[in-house]
C-alpha cells in the first residue's frame, strides 16, 4: 500500500473497505502508462454525501488530451489489424475483471457519486454487460451484399472502423456509460480517448487499470482527466478524431456538435430528456405506484430516464395521489453506504439551488405539496417531494429535473395527453400504464419519443438501441447499431473482365 493511499483511507473509513487498492487511481492513463499534469496540478474528488475528499486527481489540459489523440492514432492500424475474434478475447478479459471487481467498483462509485451501493452494484452488472456484448457483438459484424448492376463486375461492401473516438461520459452514471461507449468502439476496431465528469472520476480510471491488466495495447484505451471545456473542445477540434460520442445536456450537446463542424465528426449523442409517465385509469393502482416511485427516484432522480412528467387520467387521479404520497414519504434518505437507503445526494450545490428553485416556482403557480420538507441529512440532499396539480407552464414541466421531485398532473382523454406529452423539444423515452393492449400500441406509435416502455421501468440493456429523437440525440448505443455507429461503409468494384 502506498502511503498516499494509506493516507486516504484515514481520511475517509470507506476507503479501508477496498479490497484491491489498486483500482483506486489519481493519474490520468495515457498511452498504457499513469500520468500526472505537467505542473503536478490536480483537483479534488469529494464524497457528495460527506463532503470529504476521496482523492486528488491529476488535472490535465488540452495538450495531455493531444498527446492521448497521438497514442491513439499510433496504436489505431495495429487495434484494427487484429482479428475480431482477437479484440473480442481482451474484451472478455475485461469483463471478467469488471466482475471480479464488483464490491470495489461499486464502492467507489457510491463513494463519488453517491447514489445508494446496491445501485451501485446494479450499475457494475449493467457495465459489463455492455463489454460482454460487444466482445460477441464484434464478431458478427457483418454487411450487405451487393448484386452487381455492371456487367463484368462483382460489388463487395464492407465495414471500415472510423479510427479514433473522443467518449465524453457523465458523472450520473460513471461506469456504464464509459463502457457503453468504449466496447462498441473497441469492437469495431477504433481507439479511444475518454474523458469523464471531474465529479466522478475514479470509476472511469478504475476501469483503465482493469483494461490495462487485460491486455488492452498502449494507446487503445486512454483515460484524460481535468477540466471538461478545454479538453473537450481539443478533442473535438482534433482532425484525427473521427467521432464524438456524448452524453449530457442538450445546452452542451449543441456546443460540442458546433465545435464538431469544422472537421466533420461522427456524433454519437444521447442528450436531455423530459420523460411523460402517462397512466390510464384501467391501471393496477399499487402497481401503478411501483411504476411511478421506479421511473422517478432510481439514481435519486439524477437519471436521464427518470420520468419528468406524471399524466394520470382523472379517475384514477385522487387514488393515485395518496397511494404515491404514502410510498415516497417512506423513501429511505442518507448515505449510499448504509444498508436499505433509497435516496442518496444530489452531485453539487447547483443541482439543489436548481431545484429548490423549481419547486418554488411550481408552488407559485398553483401545484400543491403532498411530500417534502423532510429533516435532510446533508446540504446536497432534496428529500423526496411530491408536487400534485402542476400546471404545463410550470418549469418543472417543461424542463428535466434531475432530482427526487415529482410533478403529477391529471388529464381526460388519450388525444390530449399525447399532445400534452409531445409538446417539448426532447423525446428520449416515455413510459405508458394501461391494461388495454390496443391503447399501449397506439400510445406507442403517436408518442414521439425514441424509446417507450409499456407497463414497466426498466427498459435498457445491451441488445437494445439506446437514443432519443428531436433534440435528445443523434444516433443510438447499444445493440448492432452502436457497433455499427463506430465503422463506416466501403464500397469496392471489382472489374472482372
């Protein structure tokens, strides 16, 4: 054990619990070796339910983000070289470390991010899940075959990794949607420099040091850490970047694809939502409840799935209200670490002034408060709230929350609580609770919304094409389609005369 890290384990109890030290990284992983900043600059990582500091990462800038671009593009031919078979060996590699490093993992994440360890653990098993995927997935990457047109010419089309991918990956969800991203890229062929939020980056760089000890080439696999902006806009701005693959706001989604222009990137982009949870009054009101109490407050309501919008139609409304108010004022509060917690802290002072912010305003406009107000263990904390009667033009209704608030409206007929839930820029899911099949159907064809779940909550995995339309995104992850978002078609004519 290092004396920096025995340091940290006195400084936060936590710590003790890892098994393997090693997982826990404060340098960046560039080129296959642990990298500090030219001036040995570094920013703190704080643990958002104490406050205390879990370590002090190294803070690179935009140089060490080129210096990642030229590792990358060196070890690119070689990556690409290898059978798929070959690069779905490493990745299988890493998904047993991932696995064998579960408790680990997961402690580290609650640790940064904060939402509660079997979550967290949750979270490892979604993780891995997408580079066992994509270690198969890779191996069957086929393409079309094309009947020639031409006399005396055979047509062959196939698929040509794109070279070098920026992943920009949130603190929401800081290991599954690293390796969301970076095993579709890796399967395809491509190398990656990866970029993770500063509020949560130990799990990005746990999870180099599990690539790492897979065999993953130096340079396939890069990890820079520091601030987001100038890093971000260097790699974005890199010619021998090739695709961009974000999730995060729609503001700084906009700003990326601005920044992308120039040198015309593939993006991949899953960006805000505002999700509608539309219930009919044919639903089971206690299953309705678990519906509703899932799509809202899993990851403390810091979910770009979390359901924004609660439409109830109007026998079923006073119902439900009470049934729910029961269920979220018995929602558990506090640490992540402790045993049976439901809600966790919010990431920063912004996320809670932003809240309280939007509750006032609803209240403002005439929604009334079942739920809230609780003793809150902590400053970053929104206990569990409940808003009932919230009026469209409330912000809360127009805008995504990302915190354990719930804003619950009513609604008369099926024409207009589709028009209702429609009315917004974004359409990355909606969920949909009625017993009537020919309803569930046609809610899913007249909602626009890339995703839809019918009478349940979770939704996502790694067979399945993740993305939003309108302005929650570009393109999908996951299933054959994020693989093939990493590649490009290459036509070739034969002349066989």
């Amino acid at each position: 054990m290092t004396a920096a890290l025995a340091l940290k384990r006195d400084s936060h109890p936590a710590l003790g619990r890892l098994a393997d030290g090693r997982l826990l990284r404060e340098l960046a992983y560039v080129d296959g070796h642990w990298t500090h900043a030219p001036d040995a600059a570094s920013f703190a990582v704080r643990d958002p339910f104490s406050g205390a500091v879990l370590a002090h990462v190294a803070a690179l800038g935009p140089e060490a983000a080129a210096r990642a671009v030229d590792a990358a593009a060196r070890a690119f031919p070689i990556w690409k070289a290898l059978t798929p078979q070959e690069r779905a060996g490493r990745l299988r590699a890493w998904h047993g470390l991932i696995l064998a490093a579960r408790e680990d993992l997961a402690l580290l994440m609650t640790l940064e991010q904060g939402k509660p360890l079997a979550e967290s653990r949750g979270e490892i098993d979604y993780a891995a899940s997408f580079v066992e995927w994509y270690a198969e997935e890779g191996r069957r990457l086929n393409v079309e075959s094309v009947t020639s047109h031409l006399p005396d010419a055979q047509m062959l089309v196939t698929r040509e990794p794109l070279g070098v991918a920026a992943l920009l990956t949130p603190w929401n969800f800081p290991a599954a949607m690293l390796t969301r991203k970076a095993a579709a890229a890796l399967a395809a062929g491509c190398t990656v420099v990866a970029h993770p939020s500063s509020y949560t980056p130990l799990s990005a760089l746990a999870l180099a040091e599990l690539a790492d000890r897979a065999g993953l080439p130096a340079g396939v696999f890069n990890v820079v850490t520091g601030e987001a902006a100038p890093i971000a806009r260097r790699l974005c701005e890199d010619v021998r970047v090739h695709a961009v693959s974000f999730t995060g706001s729609t503001e700084v989604g906009r700003l990326i694809a601005g920044q992308c222009a120039p040198t015309v990137k593939r993006l991949i982009m899953e960006l805000g939502g505002n999700a509608p949870l539309i219930m009919f009054d044919d639903a089971d009101l206690e299953r309705a409840v678990e519906i509703a109490v899932g799509a809202k407050f899993a990851t403390s309501g810091q979910d770009c799935l979390a359901a924004n919008r609660i439409y109830v139609q109007r026998a079923l409304y006073p119902r439900f209200c009470e049934a729910f108010a029961r269920r979220v004022a018995a929602l558990k509060v506090g640490s992540g670490l402790e045993v049976g917690i439901e809600i966790g802290p919010l990431m920063h002072e912004r996320a809670v002034a932003r809240t309280r912010a939007r509750i006032t305003d609803a209240l403002a406009r005439g929604a009334r408060q079942l739920v809230g107000e609780a003793p809150a263990p902590g400053p970053l904390f929104v206990t569990p709230t409940l808003l009932v009667d919230v009026p469209e033009e409330a912000a809360i209704m127009r805008e995504e929350i990302f915190a354990p608030v719930a804003a619950v409206a009513s609604f008369d007929t099926e024409a207009e609580v589709i028009e209702r839930a429609n009315a917004t820029e974004y359409g990355l899911v909606a969920y949909v609770v009625t017993r009537d099949g020919a309803r569930a159907l046609r809610m899913s064809r007249a909602l626009a919304y890339g995703m839809v779940a019918v009478n349940r909550v979770k939704l996502t995995g790694p067979p399945i094409p993740f993305g939003g339309v309108k302005q929650s995104g570009l393109g999908r992850e996951g299933s054959r389609h994020g693989l093939e978002a990493f590649t490009d078609l290459k036509y070739t004519c034969l002349d066989l005369a």
